[in-house]
C-alpha cells in the first residue's frame, strides 16, 4: 500500500494487519495517554441503534513515518461503539492519510471515513442478501473469481438500469436474456 499522487487525488487507508509494522505503531502511539491528537466525535441514533463514533487525529507521528510512508500528513484513531438491543460492541480503526489539518478536520475526516462505510455496507448488503455471496460453496481454481465477476456485473447491469429494486431487476434479467443481452450492448444504459 503506498500512497500516490498520480491523478491528484487525496487519500485516507484504513490501516489493517497486512501492515503489521504501521497498525503496532499507530496502536502503540495512541494507547499511549501523552499523545498529541485533536478529537471529535458524533452521535447517531437510527433503527433502534446507538452509534458513538469518537476520531482523535495526530501530525505527531509524520516525521517517524516518513521513510515509508513519505506523503502522510496525519494519523487517526476511530472508536466506533454501537448499542443495539442492550448489546454493546466496540470497534478501533487505524487510519493515515495525505489530507493535512486544513483539508481534513477532525470531523471531516470521520465524515469520509463514515462515507466510505456506507459505501462499502451498501455493496456487501447486495452481495450477501441478494446474490447470498456468502452462501457461495465454490472455494477452488478460478470459480470465486469468475462468479464475483459475474455479479459485478449483473450490478453494474442493474445500476445502469437506475433501479433500487436489486431482486425484481434480477429476476427479470434471468426471465428475458435477450432484453439483458441488449442493456449490455447499449452504450448509454438506456434500452
């Protein structure tokens, strides 16, 4: 994972155990009481559930990181407690970005990395509900690949079709090839 600016963009990773050396020192120097962050946090209460997501962000740690990790202008720590049901689970993210404090506050950047957890929950939610990706029994050669291939594009075929109905839009791409062979053909989506 290296963090380019080849189109200009900006970038904010999640920081997961494939990198062993960056999570150990992030844990490390946010767990430590003397770190230096800037915080924020927010509430949200939707569908029975309690979320309290509280982001505390550093520059401290820029100059250490350097050497690998030349472009990162601040490091984060989310704490994401959910309430649901009498339940309570608590979850740490790790993540370091090339967006300085004037283009990133605090709130700012739990605002994007929420955007993305969106984003993301929405694409898992059509794979396992209406694909059941999960259920999936294929485990060998090439066959995981190849299917998730194919549903990304019959999603793709669906969005194009500017429909929320992800099943009924399935069904009736199963009952009408031909009708669907004819959307993938179009170049604009429109039938």
């Amino acid at each position: 994972m290296q963090i380019t600016h080849n189109q200009r963009g900006k970038s904010v990773y999640t920081v997961k155990l494939n990198q062993p050396t960056l999570y150990a020192n992030l844990t490390t120097y946010f767990a430590d009481p003397e770190a230096v962050c800037q915080q924020a946090e927010t509430w949200d209460r939707r569908r029975g559930r309690v979320q309290h997501r509280v982001i505390g962000v550093s520059t401290e740690m820029n100059a250490y990181l350097a050497a690998d990790w030349p472009l990162v202008a601040q490091v984060a720590e989310v704490t994401r407690t959910v309430t649901s049901k009498g339940q309570t689970s608590t979850e740490v993210v790790y993540l370091i970005t090339d967006l300085c404090p004037k283009q990133a506050s605090p709130l700012r950047l739990l605002s994007l990395v929420r955007g993305q957890w969106g984003i993301e929950n929405r694409l898992h939610y059509v794979r396992d509900v209406s694909f059941q990706e999960d259920r999936s029994r294929l485990r060998t050669g090439n066959a995981p690949q190849l299917l998730a291939a194919f549903r990304n594009l019959a999603i793709s075929l669906i969005h194009r079709c500017s429909t929320s109905q992800i099943c009924a839009t399935r069904r009736s791409f199963s009952s009408h090839p031909e009708q669907t062979l004819a959307l993938l053909c179009s170049q604009g989506g429109q039938q």
